[in-house]
C-alpha cells in the first residue's frame, strides 16, 4: 500500500514543537487524512545543536 506524507517544519524552542505536531495533525484532520500510526513516520532534523532554536 502506498502512503502520502504531509510535512510541516518546525523552527524554533523544543518545548514548543508540541505545538507545531499538534498544527500538523489539525492539518490531517481537516483535509480529511487519516494518521497511520503503525506504518513508517520520519523526522529529518535540519539542525539540533541548540534547543531554542531546532530546525525539524
């Protein structure tokens, strides 16, 4: 079965990356997706180094 993605970059503090997962789910649910929690899921981390300021 072939999956889609739906992606959103979170730039900013590492406590408030919650925010940006709950943005991204909102999304989902308002285009009509459904979240596949047992298939794959992928971060890419553009820059951690300092935890105000993640690139995710």
């Amino acid at each position: 079965m072939s999956q889609k993605y739906a992606a959103l970059r979170h730039k900013g503090a590492n406590y408030k990356i919650m925010d940006s997962y709950k943005n991204l789910q909102m999304w989902i649910e308002d285009n009509k997706y459904e979240r596949l929690k047992n298939k794959w899921h992928l971060e890419i981390f553009h820059s951690w180094e300092d935890s105000e300021d993640l690139d995710v």
